[in-house]
C-alpha cells in the first residue's frame, strides 16, 4: 500500500507562489540594500554638493545676474561671508547667541518636564486619552506665534512670554511621541513585570522609560526644529538680546550683508542642533 503522507503535505517549494522571496532571501536583499548604501564619506562628499548647488545659485541670483550697485547685492554670499566673519570676530554677537541658545535650552526643559509625564499618563490610561486627546488636537493646531500678545499681556515683557511660546511650540511633539510609545510597548514586558510582582514604580523605571526613550528622543528632536523656527520671531517681542533683536537691529541700521549673515549663522546653528539630536539617537540605538 502506498503511503499518502507526501500527499497530505504537499512540497513546500511547490505552495510557493512564482516571484515570491523566501524568507533568508528576503534578508538577503535587505543585507543588499543597506550594502550599495554610500558610505559616510560619500554621503558627506553629495551633501557638500548640494550645499554648493545653492551657494551657487545664491551668488548666482544676488551677484552674477543682479544690476551693478542693485540692492540684491547687498545680499551676496561675498558681502554676507564677510560681515559674518567681522561679526563673530568684533561684536557682540557671540553673546546673543548664547543668549538664544540658553532660550532655546529652557524652553525645552520645560516642555520635556510637561510633555514626558502627560505623555506617559495619556498613554498608560485609554479614558484619559480620550479625555484629553480633543483638547491636545485642538491646540497644538494653534500657531504659538498668534499667542504673542496675550503672552506679553499675561507675563509683560522679557524671557517670560519667549518661555512661555517656546514651551507651548515643543511640548506636543514631546507628548505625543511618548504616548505613542507607550501604546507601542510590548504587552508581554508588562505581563512580565506583573509575574514578578514589580511596583508600579519599579515598571515605571526598568519597563516602560527603557520602552519608551526612542520615541521620546524622536519628539525631542522634532520639538528643537519647532523652537528653532519658532524663537526668532520670538525674540522680536520686547526683549534687548538674542538672534531675533540683532535681525531687527541690522534691519534698523540698513546693514543688509549683516542681516544676511545673520540668517546664515541661523541656519549654521540650527543645522547643528539637529545633528546633535539625531546622533544622540544614534547613540542610543547603538
């Protein structure tokens, strides 16, 4: 008699469906993928170049094709270049740069102290969620900008409205991201928590934070790109020092190449706050 087995459970490469990728290929064309991945040289070597692209058609719209003695060359990457470097090298700018950077530091240490435990909280209890969530929607929407009056009404004139802005621009990004990483957490970490009966301090500390600090270092770095955007408007709003009153001052003096410098030292500045995050989150992902 003829054994059926081979009959009952048919070959496995004759299920396969024609093109499908068998698991180990599929990693196998993954391992591909991230292998023609440039390296770090060539990635800095093609950014380089598209940093140049745009020098170029800076120099290319403000110097080359503007009228001679036109207002547009005022603008140029040659004069700004050099007011940058008169700038960092004899005046005070150095000072309101510090002064925006210490900004910009409590304005997110405050919306990390909000954002981090409300997240946490709306994450860990749906009903609180679903208390809050139409609120938090609602204004988050809100520009911090149209806040700007009733800031200076509220806390007068000083770092207190620019705090005040600051915090209310980062801490949704912050919130947000930490109560979907507590969403995200993997069910059996808890139950694992609870077999050994772990307080909920003890969960706190050793399950959920560990769970969870991706997704916060996430909205951490998202919050610092809003308060870079956010905090040169800011500091137009009554106050003596920082990056936004020294654009207002170039504007009032009529010295456009500092003005353009001073976008410059933004942009340079904000650039590198972002790589600061984002290899912090390399850091922590190994």
């Amino acid at each position: 008699m003829t054994a059926r087995g081979s009959d009952v459970v048919p070959d496995a490469r004759a299920r396969r469906a024609p093109g499908a990728v068998p698991a180990r290929a599929g990693a196998d064309a993954s391992g591909a993928l991230r292998a023609v991945r440039p390296a770090w040289p060539a990635r800095v070597a093609w950014g380089a170049l598209g940093l140049a692209a745009i020098l170029f058609l800076w120099w290319l719209g403000t110097e080359a094709l503007a009228a001679p003695g036109g207002l547009a060359r005022r603008f140029g990457p040659t004069a700004s270049f050099a007011s940058l470097y008169a700038l960092l090298a004899d005046s005070d700018l150095p000072w309101h740069i510090l002064v925006s950077l210490r900004r910009v530091l409590v304005g997110l240490a405050l919306a990390m102290a909000i954002g981090i435990p409300l997240g946490l909280a709306v994450g860990s209890w749906r009903r609180l969620e679903a208390a809050l969530s139409p609120a938090m929607q609602f204004l988050r929407m809100i520009s911090p900008l149209s806040w700007m009056p009733i800031a200076v009404m509220v806390f007068g004139v000083g770092d207190d409205p620019v705090y005040f802005l600051l915090t209310f621009a980062a801490v949704w990004p912050i919130l947000l991201n930490t109560a979907s990483g507590v969403q995200q957490l993997d069910a059996r970490w808890l139950l694992l928590a609870r077999s050994v009966s772990a307080t909920r301090r003890e969960t706190l500390l050793t399950v959920v934070l560990p769970g969870v600090l991706g997704h916060v270092l996430t909205g951490v770095r998202l919050a610092i790109g809003i308060l870079w955007i956010v905090l040169v408007p800011c500091e137009m709003l009554g106050v003596s020092a920082g990056m936004g009153y020294f654009i207002l001052d170039t504007r009032d003096r009529l010295a456009y190449s500092e003005l353009m410098a001073m976008v410059l030292m933004i942009g340079v500045l904000g650039f590198m706050l972002d790589a600061a995050a984002r290899g912090l989150y390399r850091l922590w992902r190994g």
